[in-house]
C-alpha cells in the first residue's frame, strides 16, 4: 500500500491554542496491518449471532456512561465543545449502543417474499470493512452513529477521524476493545486526508462511509466509484427554519436559538437560514437577537459556558469573511458579530437581517454561531426560499396548523422536516440528506441495511408459473 505521509497529527486546544499531542502518521505497513487485523476480526464476528453481538454492544454503552467525564472533557479541550453538551454526546452514544443492541435483531430478520419458489426469502448479511472518514464537530457521535448498526448487522470498521481530534479516535477504538468485541473490530489510523485513495482502492475495504464537507464527499465518492465500492454520504447543510405567521413565537424563537448555536454553529444540521413571514418578521428579530447576545460565551470547560470556541482558526477566519461580505452587500447585524479578542478561536453569536439570496450568508454553509434572516411574504415563499439552496439536508417549520405544516413538509427538498421542533439525529429515525448534503441513510432501519448484502434466496423446485422474462436477466 503505497501511503507518503510526514505531516504531523497535531491536537491543539481551540480555547488556549495550546498543543495537546501530536502523533507521528501511519506508515504504509501500520495502516496494512491495522486493515488486516479488522478484516480478520471481521471474519470471526460475522459468525456470531445478533444475540451474542448484543452482549459487547450493551458494555459499550455502559462502558460510555462509566468514562462519560473522561471522554467528554477530551472532547472539550481537543475541538472546544462546552463541556455540558459533550457529555450530552456521550449519553447518546450509550443511548445508540442500546437501540441497536434491542432492535437490531428485528432490523435485520429475514424477510420471506412469495414467489414461484417452494420459499424466497431475502437475508441481510455483512459487508465486511466499512471505511469511515469521520468529521471532528461530534468527534464520538459520529463515528458511534455508524458503528453501532455496522458493527450490529456484522461488519468491521477502519476508522480515519479528522487529524484535529486524534486523541477521541484512540479513545473510542479504547472504548470498543474494552467493551469486549473482538480484537481489532474497530482500528483507527492517523493519517492525513491525502493517504485515502490507496486504502480506499484496497481489497479489503468493502464500503465506505463519510461524513463532512460536500467536496470531500465528492472526492471520496470519484474513488469509491472507481473502486466499485458501495459509499453513504452525510455532508454539508443549510437548513432553512421556517417561520409563519401562525407560528408560536415564543417557542420558534427559544428553538431557534438553540437550534443555531448548539456546538458553536458548527453541525451540518444547526439551523442556518431563517426565513420568516414579514408579519411577524419584527417581533422574531428583535426577540432572537436579544436572546442570542444574552449567551455567555467563555471557557468550554465551565459548565455555565453556552457557546465555545470554534474548532479550528481557519474555520474562524472563513465565518468572518462571509460575514463582512454579507455586511457590505446590505445586510444589517441585529447582534454584535466578529471574532473575541485573546487567546482561542472564539466568535460572537451573531444575527444577520436584511438578508437576500445572494448574500454568503444564505448561499453558502456557515459553520459557526452566525443566524441569517430572510423575511418573505407567504408560506409559498418560504418553500421557495427554502428550496432555493444546493443543500437537503434538515428543516424546520413553525406554524399552529399541523396539518398545513405536514402538506407544506413534503415540499421541501431535504431528507427530514421537523415541525415545531429542532431538527436532530434519533436512533430510531433515519438520517441523510439529498442534494449536495448527500446520500444513503444512517440510523434506524435503514441505515443498519446500508452495509449489508441484501441476498435474496431462492429455494426450489419452482411452483406454478411465472412471468415470462429474457433468460438473461
């Protein structure tokens, strides 16, 4: 496997700049042995049944739980999330481990499908190694959104996290090793984002999985295509919040707020553009901004602290020129907005208004703690709006008309509305997005038949008859 790699891993607290750790790269041999050892882990635990996959899979939550302090302090200090809503994470990644362990047995249940066979049926088997690039926004969540249902429905994984977050990617390959599932089930690599093709062209990679920026998405998936590899794409998001005159404002406004600063601004699903009925346009602005400078930005290891650091200076420095450019095409800022003086890479919640579709703001992905506002003149106009971006991937409406709402929800082009809530990823919900946010499913039962073959079997001697077909299909 040739791999050329000499930049350091480097963990770099967002809060003080300072350096945490730093790791040399995999090398050519150590990403091939660590491959090897999860594919021949994967064959041993392919052979074991749901029941006894369970088992390890329910430590793991527990496990999570035990080490909760542990792991979400790392979080913390390695991409700035404030420390109340790391653990937050946490807690849903044992939530996860427990779903999956319940109801993975009925996900994944032979289907029987008549037929002119004596008995057709359709088994769902395993893959074998899932490849997952993973994001640092939610460093545990997002590998433990995969890796439950794949591990559960009797897949290996070779994890590649974000090179900013090293430390959670050995804390969770820690995690699964404790928890009791085989040796080298789950094997991360630290390697920068440049030694993916060779492993992705490898044999032993079946699949794989990538949550992140729309052009990693299509870089990953040009050469899993070349490679005939199967890929679920969670990517980019600028999910419109949709508020109508209907609306009850003061519950819109509390969601919105948290809806859009949750982790800084920085998750694909954080509501990004607000598009509000020029009815209530002004009471919603004059509400939001007030609530938002009211966020106490600080110190992410303090539990008082709302909003932390974002994760990375240059992340910080692409936020801010939207934001000026915004400003100077016409926008207004309805909240105090630019970066915090001092150490760390902190941002002002901020509140655009005035906003037009051209601005970055709208147009663009923005990754931080800054609300765009669109006011438009009916509900049609918002699905307009709404729909008007190259992303799909979450929305939210708000109206008191539930069944107006439901109507309006399959309208909007993204892979989930929520109505009169935030959106949220959910163990028993599907997750993805179209567009440019993606494609495939995580989560529920759609998501744990993803990696598998879908192996349909027939059993004869044929009964009856059957349509007449070409022979050679």
């Amino acid at each position: 496997m040739a791999v050329s790699a000499t930049t350091r891993i480097v963990s770099v607290n967002p809060a003080t700049e300072e350096v945490l750790a730093s790791f040399d790269p995999f090398t050519p041999d150590e990403i091939d042995g660590a491959l090897a050892e999860v594919d021949d882990a994967f064959r041993v635990w392919r052979e074991r049944p749901l029941d006894e996959r369970a088992v390890p899979m329910r430590r793991l939550a527990s496990l999570l739980r035990d080490r909760s302090e542990r792991y979400a302090r790392l979080i913390t200090i390695e991409m700035g999330k404030p420390i109340t809503e790391a653990k937050g994470e946490i807690e849903k990644c044992a939530w996860a481990c427990e779903h999956f362990a319940e109801h993975a047995k009925r996900y994944l249940a032979d289907m029987v499908i008549p037929s002119n066979a004596t008995r057709s049926l359709v088994a769902f088997e395993p893959l074998g190694v899932v490849l997952a690039v993973m994001p640092w926004n939610f460093p545990f969540w997002q590998v433990v959104r995969f890796a439950a249902p794949a591990f559960m429905a009797g897949n290996g994984a070779l994890l590649k996290h974000a090179s900013n977050v090293p430390q959670c990617a050995l804390a969770i390959e820690e995690a699964v090793r404790d928890a009791g599932f085989p040796e080298g089930l789950l094997r991360t690599v630290l390697v920068s984002g440049g030694a993916i093709e060779p492993i992705i062209a490898d044999d032993r990679i079946r699949a794989v999985t990538l949550t992140g920026s729309s052009d990693t998405g299509s870089r990953i998936a040009e050469l899993a295509g070349r490679a005939l590899k199967k890929t679920v794409l969670e990517l980019g998001g600028s999910d419109p919040f949709i508020v109508l005159a209907d609306a009850d404002l003061d519950a819109a406004t509390a969601t919105a707020v948290r809806a859009r600063n949750q982790n800084a601004g920085q998750s694909c699903i954080a509501a990004k553009r607000f598009i509000v009925e020029r009815g209530v346009a002004e009471s919603f602005e004059r509400a939001f901004a007030k609530a938002v400078e009211s966020l106490a930005v600080g110190d992410p290891l303090d539990a008082r602290t709302q909003i932390g650091p974002l994760a990375r200076r240059d992340l910080r420095e692409t936020l801010e020129r939207q934001v000026q450019t915004s400003l100077r095409m016409g926008a207004r800022a309805a909240a105090a907005t630019g970066p915090l003086d001092g150490k760390g890479y902190f941002y002002r919640p901020t509140v655009l208004t005035e906003v037009e579709e051209e601005m970055p703001v709208f147009k663009e992905e923005t990754f931080g703690p800054v609300a765009a506002v669109v006011r438009v003149s009916d509900a049609d106009a918002a699905v307009r709006v709404a729909n008007d971006s190259p992303y799909g991937l979450g929305a939210n409406l708000w109206t008191r008309d539930v069944a107006r709402a439901e109507r309006l929800a399959r309208r909007i082009e993204s892979g989930s509305v929520f109505i009169n809530g935030m959106v949220a990823s959910d163990p028993r919900l599907p997750f993805g997005g179209i567009k440019r946010s993606g494609y495939g499913r995580e989560l529920s039962e759609f998501g744990i038949r993803e990696f598998t073959n879908v192996q349909t079997i027939w059993i004869g001697p044929a009964q009856g008859t059957q349509p007449k077909a070409p022979q050679s299909e």
